[in-house]
C-alpha cells in the first residue's frame, strides 16, 4: 500500500484508492458523482496529534474547535466525542453544540457579530467565554448577565499586526482607556482571556511569532494598566495536517512557549481554536472529467460553488481511474460553473492521458467548502462518512434538502 497526499487514511492498493479501508470504485457503486467522503478516523488522528502536541509542550492546554471550517453534526460530534471544545461565531451554531452534548464549560462564543439572542443564550447557558471583537457589546453583555444575575467570563479578540486586519480591538491608549472605564463600570462581566488569530494556512514559523508577540504586547499594556489576563488563546490558522507534520507542528509550539517565557508572561491556560487542522484533510471530492480539451484542460462535476477559492484548501488532483500513471504532465482543471472564472488549478501534474469518464479525486476539502459554497443552482453532493470498512450517507439532498445547521433538530 502507497500513501496518497500524506493521509495516512489514503492509499493505493493495486489500482484502487483506499478511503480508510473502503475502495472509491465502491462508493461510486453506490453513487453518482460529485460526492464527498470524509475520513473519521482521520479526523481522530490529527486531534490526538494536535492535542498531544501541545500537552507535551503546555502544561494547561486547551483546544476548541471553531465550528465555521466544516459544522455537519456527525464530524462536530467526533470531534465532541475526543473531549474538544468548540469554538462557535453564530446561534445556529451554539444551538447544534448544545444538542450535541458539548458541555457549556467547553463552549465560547463570539465574534465580530453578537446579536442579542446570541449573547442571551450564551449566558443564559453558561458557555465558558464570549468573544468580544468590538468593545461596544461590553455594555450589552453585562446587561444580559446582570439580567441572569451572573458574572459572564469574556475573551478580547485582539487586532492582530497583519497588515489591514480590521478585526479586533487595538492597544492604543484610547481603547485601552475604554476598555478600563467599562470593565470598572460594569459588575456583570469579567476579562479572563486574550486571542489573537493571526491568519489562515499559516505554514512558516515568524507567523505565529507575530501572534504570538501580538498577544504578549497587548498582554504587557494590559498589565500596565492594572487589568489582569488569566489566559491566553491562539486562535486557529494551522494549515491541513498532512501539510504541516507533527514535528513542525511540535517546533512551533516550543517556540511560542519560549517566547512567552522570555517574556516572563504569567498565564494560567493557554487555547487554540483549530478549524482546518482537524478535519481539513479528512475530506475527499469525488467528481469525473465530463469534457477535455486539445490545450490539456479538462472540466470535472465540481465548481467554485462547492469547492470555493475563498475556503483556501491546499486541494491535491489525482485520476482516480488511473492513479498508478505518473502525475507529471501540466494540466489544467476547470469547473463547471458556466463561466472562464471557474478554474480550479492551472497547469497542475496530472496523468498524460485525460479520458472523459475518468474519475478525479480532489483532497483536503474537509475544512470551509461547505461553509463558503454558494447556491448556484446545480445539486448538492451527497456526503459520506467512512470509517474502517463503515460507509455512512451522512448527507442526501432528496432526504435533507441542504446541509444547513437545522437549529431546530435535535441532533
Ligand atoms: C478567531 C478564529 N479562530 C479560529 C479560526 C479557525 O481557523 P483555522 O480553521 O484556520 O484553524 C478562525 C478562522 O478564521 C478565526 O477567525
């Protein structure tokens, strides 16, 4: 068996790919393409290895997994079933942790949208921290919590030093003098946390120096100010597992607890908040070449609608129908959305020859093609779950109609 994209739950076997330990040529027995897979046991593997990573480094580590990168219920639940927080921007998001069993200690909420029946229910239930991005919901929060008769923890999303970051509260004398006065004024809230999220698919290392000396400077102007910082958090930003491997990973963690120590910096837990890293490439597309072309390119069943630039997944093309020829030969892929736009890979190594018919595995789709995809108007795939030699639909659009959260289902 041959490894395929570094995922260990990916391999050729003769001419077949396995999916864990199912052949693709199976599941398209049983359905039309484009479908998607998603890897369980993939998804358990890179939260150990996260998780374990940053335990060997940081006594007091806590990973919540922010829910926007793939929230269908049965991944969200494998994730709740290794012990993961979540990590969660919207109600409909907050109602799917709840009914899926996510203990409220292990829930924070926030971000640059809080409306009122958000931080309602957020206190009202007592998740652990809400987020706060602007310093205006302040006030609001504490008016909720005064109505609960409680004391609501809250976590600052700092401005991160990316060039034209927007999101967060900078450390300039004036915000900090506000956040004073309002943190003097009111009794309902308390400040426990710092985060700072510096980007997405962070692959080299001064990355997360930044972040992390972003945190440490708002840390240290905090200090100066008599406000004290219990925690810090991460924020997410880890590229796909199969991209960054458990050693780098484990060099990066070194390194932001050396910085932090240099610093002398006192905390008592430190978070991360990882979308893509646990379940980036647990995700598979499966689609077929419907048209080639004599300039070697080839147009497959997926689209930017549903395999969207915005989502920035490290995506690998493989001729699933082929897959023991060689991937050298510069090939271009398009979709099938009916414009020049939709170009999914441009002169990317393919197998020399191209049959119509042929079909194609996209990987590392896991993480934010669903949450970015579009409504343009072709069917939704359906969506498996595979596990050892277990293939579950877990998505069918005749059955489920979308694969929006269903806040009102109980999961
Ligand atoms: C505040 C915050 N935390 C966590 C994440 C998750 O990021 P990723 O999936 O890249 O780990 C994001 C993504 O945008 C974010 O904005």
């Amino acid at each position: 068996m041959k490894n395929i994209a570094g995922n260990a739950y990916l391999n050729k076997f003769d001419d077949q790919i396995l999916a864990d330990s199912v052949s693709i040529r199976e599941v398209l027995k049983i359905s039309d393409t484009p479908f998607m897979i998603f890897l369980e046991n993939r998804i358990r593997e890179n939260i150990r290895n996260f998780c374990n990573t940053f335990k060997s480094i940081f006594s007091n580590f806590e990973s919540y997994y922010s829910f926007k990168a793939n929230y269908l219920p049965e991944i969200c639940r494998i994730i709740q079933s290794e012990g993961i927080g979540a990590e969660l921007v919207g109600l409909p998001e907050l109602n799917l942790a709840l009914s899926l069993g996510f203990p409220s200690d292990k829930i924070i909420v926030g971000g640059p949208y809080l409306p009122d029946n958000l931080i309602d229910k957020s206190i009202n239930k007592d998740v652990r921290e809400i987020i706060v991005y602007n310093l205006n919901d302040l006030n609001r929060i504490n008016e909720f919590a005064r109505k609960y008769d409680k004391v609501q923890n809250i976590c600052l999303r700092i401005k991160s030093t990316k060039f034209a970051s927007k999101l967060g509260i900078s450390s300039s004398l004036t915000k900090i003098n506000i956040l004073k006065d309002l943190l003097k004024k009111n009794k309902n809230i308390k400040l426990k946390t710092i985060l700072s999220h510096y980007s997405t698919q962070m692959n080299n290392f001064e990355q997360y120096s930044e972040n992390i000396m972003n945190i440490i400077h708002f840390y240290e102007v905090l200090q100066k100010h008599n406000i004290d910082i219990e925690n810090i958090n991460l924020g997410g930003g880890f590229p796909e597992a199969s991209i960054m491997h458990k050693e780098r990973l484990k060099i990066i963690a070194q390194n932001i607890k050396s910085i932090l120590e240099q610093h002398d910096i006192n905390y008592k837990k430190v978070y991360a908040e990882p979308g893509r890293y646990f379940v980036g490439d647990s995700g598979l597309f499966i689609t077929h070449i419907l048209k080639k072309t004599s300039e070697r390119w080839i147009y497959i069943n997926i689209g930017n609608h549903i395999c969207p630039k915005f989502a920035r997944c490290s995506l690998r093309f493989y001729n699933g129908s082929r897959i023991n020829d060689p991937h050298k030969f510069k090939t271009s892929i398009a979709g099938i959305i009916p414009t020049d736009q939709d170009v999914l890979v441009k002169d990317y190594f393919f197998t020399k020859e191209l049959k119509e018919g042929d079909f194609v595995m996209v990987t590392n789709v896991g993480a934010y093609c669903l949450t970015f995809s579009n409504r343009f108007p072709y069917s939704l795939p359906n969506i498996f779950l595979i596990k050892g030699e277990n293939i579950q639909k877990i998505f069918d659009q005749e059955i489920q109609g979308d694969f929006f959260i269903n806040s009102s289902k109980i999961y």
